[in-house]
C-alpha cells in the first residue's frame, strides 16, 4: 500500500478549530487500541480522514457538517484481514465485498494466487478490477511463488517470475511478499525466493510465511532469512516459540486441522499471565468457505470467540486492527481511531457481541444494519477465465484413471497418503484385477487421481487415500491447492471417471457422483474456482455436497469435509502432496510410485496410453 500523506493541511484546520469537519461521530465510546481503554469522545473527520478527538463543541462544526449520533454505541477502527485468499469463498471480489463490509471489516490483505496459478497475472488483474469496484480496500499480498512447485513436480498455468514479482510488488495495492511457500525454499537458500525476498525489503514491505512443523535451528534459519510472520501455527507451543524469535503468528481458526477454541483458551491464559507480548499476534482468516463464512462470519466471529475464551475485548479488537496494521507497516493510514488515520470506523452495540450496526470506509457510509448502503456495478471477468479447463481430453474412461499393477501380480504394496492436519504416508497391500490395482473401501483405501487441466500435458498422478472412509461413489474437484488441477477421489474408478467429465464439462467446481450418476455439483466457472451466484446461493450448494459425501458417499470427516479435501494435494505442507506427477515427498521434493518397488513414472493403466 503506498503511503498516502492525504490533504493535511485541512486536517490541520480542523483540528486548530480554522474549518469545520465534513462529518462528526458524537457521543461515541471510542474503542482506543493504543491505550487499551475505551473513551468517551467525539470524532471529527474530514475528507476520508480523522482531524481531531474530543467534544465537537469546542471545534469549528458548520450547521452543514453532518452529525452522527452515537450514543449507546462504541466506535471501534473498521477490521483489518492481514491474509485472505477470496478464491477460497467461492464468489467473485464484488459478492465477498457486499457480505463481508457489513460485518465491520474495511481492509483485506489478499493473496491472489488460487486464481494467479491458473489463469496468471490477468488472473490478479481481473480479480483487483474486480475489487476496485467495491467500498472494501482490498490490498495486494503478492505471491510468494507462482507455480509453487518446479515443472516436473507439478504443472500449473501461472508464471510469476522475479521481475513480474517487483512489478506487483509496485502496485499500489501492494503491502507485502505473501508467504505461502514451501519454507524449504528459504531455509535451502533457493535463489529466486531470496531475491523476492531482497525485492520486499528494497521496498519497505513485510515478507510473510509459512512455517509448519519448523522449530529449533530451521525455525531460527526461516527468521534469519527475512520471514516475519506465520499463519500456520498448530498450538501454543508453536506460537510461543515463534513469539521468542520475532515471527508473528496470524491465527485463523482451523478446527480439527490446527488452531480452535481450546488453543485460543490456553493463549488466553498466557496473556493473562504477562508471558507474551499480544503485540506479535493477529487474527486472520485465510480460507473461509461461503456457508462457513455465512453461517459463523468473518474477522468479527474471531474477536467474539477471543472474547468468549477469555480474552480482553480490547486485546481481541487490536488483533484485528492496530497489530495487524503495524505489521503490514500500513499503521500512518489504518489500524486506530486517531488523527492522521483514514476514517475507517465500525459502530457496534458492544465488543462481546461484536456486530456492525454502521460501517464507514474513509469517511463515508458504506453499510447499515447488516446491507451495503449502495448496490455494487457489475464486473464480468474476461474470457480467459471462462476457459480454463485446458485438458488435453475432454472425456476420461476408468481405464484413464487406473494404476497398473506389474505384469503377473495378485496383490500389490501400496504408498497410500494418510489424511490429516499432517499428511503422512503409509503402507498397504492391495487386490489386483485385470492388471489393475483396485481401491478398497472396505478398508477405507480410496483411489486418488490428479489430471493436468492447465497445458493439454496429459499428465495424470495416481495413487491411493486413507483417512475418509469414502465408501461410495467419487468426488472431483477443481479446487485443490495450490495449482488447482483437478482432483478425484473415489470408490470405484467407473464413477470417477463420471464425475471428472461432468467436471469438465461444468467449467470446474465440484461434482459427486455414484452409481454412474451425478448426485451433486457445484459449478464454479470462474477458473474453475469462483462462481457470479450470490454467496447465499454457493453457500446452499456446498451445504448439499457435505451433506452428499456424508450421505450417499460414506464420507467419515464430519468436520468441513471440503477443507480436507481441498488441500491433499498441495505439497508446500507436510509431508506429502499428490499432483499430476504422482505422489510428492515435501521434504525432498522426489516423487514416490504409489507401488512399492515400481518406477516413479510406471503406474498408469496400459489399457489406456495416457500419463
């Protein structure tokens, strides 16, 4: 975010009591998170920014100025999302910004590299058009890595090289090098990660990462590279160690995969105890899916649920403003109800049950009572992002799908990725039919298959899952981090290859399928990752397909299925991924045969001549 120093000089006059101010907030309990307190106060603001603090009768108020009244009610700085990918909700830039402004939030750092990975840099460029339509300041996270993996572990469309990153990082929406990266990048000194890191620095912006799992000497060596922050922290431990080495953590609740309530409780207990500094903290919300995001809210939900476990309300609030803002070093213009600041300032009956009744965004009204004041233009993404299904066929068989099994088996060894906040990998063994290694459900062994979908390469990762009980039936998604290919998890390879061309022939999204028929989708034609439904209507559609794998599917992961399955593939966490070069160990970055003894490249079905 480029600085902006704004028209000082009338903030000035207010302020000396020389002109009057455009807008008084009166009566107000103003939510200081400097000072930790709350004060009874007016504020002043004129143009998009705060001049003064205090009673309006003792400043210049022409009879033209327009008097709020806020009496009753607390005036609190409007939230700040440090790291957000709106991908991740599903609609475009202009639906997120009409659901989340009500809710208090004014700024979001998002990182666009969902879309960037297939689509490119018009990609982002789409998505910001997009945004800038919008009262909601949504700034530039730009990413860290496009692709994440070199070529010949993963195919992505996106190329961001390090010249394309110093021009986004010019961008004056630009406030940060996003972090999410593989943090073996840094640690292993790779030399383009560096030089986006040398890149940031020149410019005075905050390097963001990711660190999960990492402690001891690697932790210390992914500080002393230049990484400032983490958002993947799994528990206290984690937190607090990062804390000792200068590494923020931005904490989004992820229940049953890392961070939920309980942890925030023991943190809570922590503060308490005066044994971290709360300045090193900040709330996120990184990926929220639209019934989630509906159903229990944004960075407002976050501030209930600190408050709820033991946090005080001004500690809570200033993770989603003044710290968020110092960390993104964007505090001259955002995080406090100051002069100087732009007035970005959320009203609210109390901090405990933290809901908007009024939200201006630099100066002006932007929303009332839970609506957007004024009806957002519509924004059509350009024809590039309508075509993203770039397979090199459009119509896949099981034989397409199936692994091969060595010439003469009965039963196989197989690599089988583990499901879980942390991806392991084990060993089973497997029937062999017709020279293809069938998937268990009995066993809860599901098939697994990534298809290329950006290059026409063809390629196709096989392999086997554990850890959902998928009993029936297949799943295909175009939502599958980081390079979005398509993934299929099934049953039975006859209903995945049903549910991939439905896929296809959707424009990407989800689709359930069973029996030979498709039971459930949710089209998301927008790089195969958004939808222009409102987020009411998407939210419904995801409600249906959880309740289709659950139902229908036999699927065991009760709590948010979709985040589980969204992030199997991506080999940037611990300690496997599965792409379309197979299975990916994290680590050493080696593709591993899903056959135990086979070659790497050796598991595709040869009935078929794909892979």
């Amino acid at each position: 975010m480029r600085p902006e120093f704004g028209d000082r000089e009338a903030l000035i006059d207010v302020a000396m009591g020389r002109a009057s101010p455009d807008l008084v907030i009166k009566d107000a309990l103003v939510a200081n998170v400097l000072t930790r307190e709350l004060v009874p106060c007016d504020v002043l603001v004129k143009g998009q920014r705060i001049a003064a603090l205090g009673r309006a009768e003792d400043y210049r108020v022409a009879p033209s100025c327009e008097i709020v009244s806020a009496r009753g009610l607390i005036a609190a700085p409007a939230l700040i999302d440090p790291h957000v990918h709106i991908e991740s909700s599903c609609v475009t830039a202009g639906e997120y910004a009409r659901i989340v402004v009500p809710r208090g939030i004014a700024t979001v750092a998002a990182d666009p590299h969902e879309i960037a990975n297939v689509l490119g840099l018009p990609g982002i460029e789409a998505l910001f058009e997009d945004a800038r339509r919008t009262p909601l300041r949504v700034l530039l996270r730009v990413p860290g890595r496009v692709p994440a993996m070199p070529p010949e572990l993963e195919t992505s469309f996106g190329q961001i090289s390090v010249k394309a990153t110093a021009a986004l990082l010019d961008w004056p929406e630009a406030v940060c090098l996003a972090g999410d990266i593989n943090p073996r990048l840094v640690v292993e000194k790779d030399p383009e990660q560096l030089a986006k890191f040398r890149a940031a620095v020149a410019r005075g912006m905050t390097i963001s990462g990711q660190s999960p799992a990492l402690t001891g000497g690697r932790l210390c060596a992914f500080v002393a590279g230049g990484a400032e922050d983490s958002h993947v922290a799994r528990d206290l431990d984690e937190i607090i160690e990062n804390a000792r080495l200068g590494l923020r953590s931005v904490l989004a609740t992820r229940p049953g995969r890392r961070l939920d309530e309980g942890h925030f409780r023991a943190l809570a207990d922590w503060i308490r105890a005066g044994r971290i500094d709360t300045r090193t903290l900040q709330f996120c919300t990184d990926d929220v899916h639209p019934h989630y995001l509906l159903a229990e809210g944004h960075l407002e939900q976050r501030i209930r649920m600190a408050i709820r476990r033991g946090f005080d309300p001004l500690v809570a609030l200033q993770m989603a403003t003044i710290n968020v803002a110092q960390g993104l070093r964007i505090d001259r213009d955002l995080g406090s109800i100051t002069p100087g600041k732009f007035a970005d300032i959320v009203l609210v009956g109390s901090l405990e049950n933290f809901t908007a009744r009024a939200v201006y965004a630099g100066g002006r009204l932007v929303a009332r009572d839970g609506a957007l004041i004024d009806p957002l233009p519509d924004y059509r993404y350009p024809d590039v992002a309508h075509h993203s299904m770039r397979c090199r066929r459009t119509q896949f068989t099981a034989a397409d799908l199936s692994v091969a099994a060595p010439p003469g088996a009965n039963r196989v060894d197989v690599r089988v990725v583990v499901a879980g906040a942390v991806k392991e990998q084990a060993v089973k063994p497997l029937d062999v039919h017709d020279g293809v290694v069938l998937p268990d459900p009995g066993r809860d062994i599901a098939a697994f298959v990534v298809i290329e979908r950006h290059r026409r390469t063809g390629g196709i990762g096989r392999g086997f899952l554990t850890g959902i009980s998928l009993r029936h039936g297949a799943i295909a998604s175009t939502v599958s981090h980081d390079a979005h290919n398509i993934f299929v998890i099934g049953a039975d390879y006859a209903d995945m290859a049903v549910a991939v061309n439905r896929l296809v022939a959707l424009g990407g999204g989800y689709v359930a399928a069973r029996a030979g028929q498709v039971l459930c989708e949710v089209p998301l034609p927008i790089a195969g990752l958004m939808s222009y439904e409102p987020m009411a209507v998407v939210a419904h559609q995801h409600e249906e397909l959880e309740r289709v794998l659950a139902r229908d599917l036999g699927c065991s992961i009760g709590n948010r299925p979709l985040y589980v399955l969204n992030f199997l593939c991506l080999p940037n966490i611990p300690k496997v991924g599965i792409t379309d070069k197979g299975i990916i160990d994290v680590q050493s970055f080696e593709p591993l045969p899903p056959i135990l003894g086979a070659a790497a490249g050796d598991v595709a079905s040869d009935m078929h001549g794909m892979g």
